[in-house]
C-alpha cells in the first residue's frame, strides 16, 4: 500500500506509480489523456533531476512548446488546480507554500 498524507498525497514521492496516478486521477473525477500522462511524465522527470515539484510555470511552458496549447490547456487537463489535481496525479508531495507565478 501506497502511504498518502490525510489529502490524498504521496508522503515520499519515490512511492509514485502509474497505478497510483490512475488512481489519484480517478479519485478527481479526470480521465487520463495523453496530455494528462504529458504533464505527469514532466513533473517526474523534474522532481527526479531537482528533488523539488516543478512550479506550475515551468509546467505551462513544457505543455506549450510540446503540444502548441495555449497557457490555459494545463488548466483545462486539471480544473480544480495544479496542486489540487496535477500534484497529486504526479505524486509531488502536498506543498506548504506554493507561487502560482
């Protein structure tokens, strides 16, 4: 068993698995599209090279320049917000303070 915070979060997000993100994606009522996995695999290969969550800019601009979506498709892909939704999904820990810059 995966340990996740009281929220749904992974605790260590080494734990993630991309059973966990059809199960965290399910739990937010979203459907997993290429997009979705885009985005995912993006904010694990960053956590992986950084050890820190991406900021959702940082996101922004990958899902731009890999696809040609304007800034707004990251926010149609997860609707109830990139920490709510795509932080979760990805397996990045629960942020204490997060700049949506």
């Amino acid at each position: 068993m995966t340990a996740t915070d009281a929220e749904g979060y992974l605790v260590d997000p080494a734990d993630w698995t991309e059973d966990f993100a059809r199960s965290a994606a399910q739990a937010e009522a979203i459907e997993l599209t290429a997009d979705h996995w885009r985005v995912v695999a993006f904010m694990r290969a960053w956590q992986e090279e950084k050890q820190v969550a991406p900021d959702v800019r940082h996101v922004m601009k990958h899902l731009t320049e890999a696809t040609g979506a304007g800034r707004n498709r990251l926010f149609e892909l997860f609707p109830y917000g990139y920490v709510q939704q795509a932080c979760k999904i990805a397996g990045m820990k629960r942020p204490r303070a997060w700049s949506t810059g």
